[in-house]
C-alpha cells in the first residue's frame, strides 16, 4: 500500500503501455518506480538523472509514497537544461511527480517525423492527447501559436511522453 505525500491518502495502481505507477484520487500526484521511467525515457537523461541523486545533496520535502523515507529533490536535464525537479527515494527508487509538474512541462506540438519513430503505444497515446488538447485550446481560447517551438525535440518527446502515458 503506498500514500500520497500531500494527502496521505492511499495512492490508486494504474498501468500504462510502460508498466503500473501509482496516483493520488485527490491532488492527482503520481509515484512511478525508476524501472519504469528508464522504459520511456531515454537512458542518458535518466542516467544523468541517477547520477545527480546519487553524487549530489539535494533538498528533502516529502516523504516516500512506500517507506516514508525523505525523498531527494533532484533535477531531472537534457544537455544541462532543467526539465523539472522530481523528488526521488534513494531507497525504494520511486520517483514522486507533483499534480503540477508532468502539466508544467512543455506542450509542444512534435514534428510528424519524430512521432513516425516512436512506439505505437506511444503514438496512440499522443493521438489521444492532442485530440483533447485542442479541445482544451478551444475552451480556453488560446492561441496554439503561442507555444514555443524553438525548443529541442528530445525535450519534446521525453516531456510528452511523461505528460501522455503518466496522466
Ligand atoms: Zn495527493
Ligand atoms: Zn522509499
């Protein structure tokens, strides 16, 4: 049984194509295990990711989902740019995401030839998003032209990725 952090209620199992994380019913947290993040994001970022926990000191603020331990505040960074900060328990290698932090990453739209090379899982999954996040758009009247789009497709896919199938 794992709690949410915020909430301490008990956190809801889900599975997505690249295995079972957990999520909070109320602030819609999640905790995903390490194992199944390096399934979809690619193994340098998550190696940088590791490395910077393991060799640094980071803030602790929240406790581990599973063996309440502190978990570390680390920054997770594509060629030194910062995605976001994930807290992380050294012990239980789950990784904890605010409600917040997969929707603060970046929204782009991917270019189609990088969709193309992805899995289909994946591509599905995008597919889906995109239908409802024009939808979203619609709603909210926003201007899809305000959406950077100078920023790297590594970004790109691994923050959609993240945002899609850990939802
Ligand atoms: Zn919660
Ligand atoms: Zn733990």
């Amino acid at each position: 049984m794992y709690f949410c952090p915020s909430c301490n209620i008990e956190l809801i199992k889900n599975t997505n194509p690249f295995g079972i994380y957990w999520s909070c019913p109320i602030c819609t947290g999640k905790a995903i295990s390490l194992s199944v993040i390096r399934q979809a994001i690619p193994e340098p970022i998550v190696g940088d990711f590791w490395r910077k926990v393991t060799s640094e000191v980071h803030p602790q603020k929240k406790a581990c989902p599973a063996c309440k331990k502190l978990m570390s505040e680390a920054p997770i960074a594509i060629d030194n740019e910062v995605l976001e900060y994930l807290d992380i328990c050294r012990t239980c290698f789950f990784v904890w995401f605010d409600s917040d932090e997969l929707e603060a990453l970046p929204h782009v739209e991917i270019p189609e030839e990088v969709i193309e090379t992805l899995p289909y899982e994946v591509r599905l999954a995008i597919a889906e998003y995109n239908i409802e996040r024009i939808a979203t758009l619609r709603e909210k009247e926003i201007e899809a032209e305000q959406v950077k789009k100078e920023i790297a497709i590594d970004i790109l896919v691994v923050s959609v990725v993240l945002f899609v199938l850990f939802k």
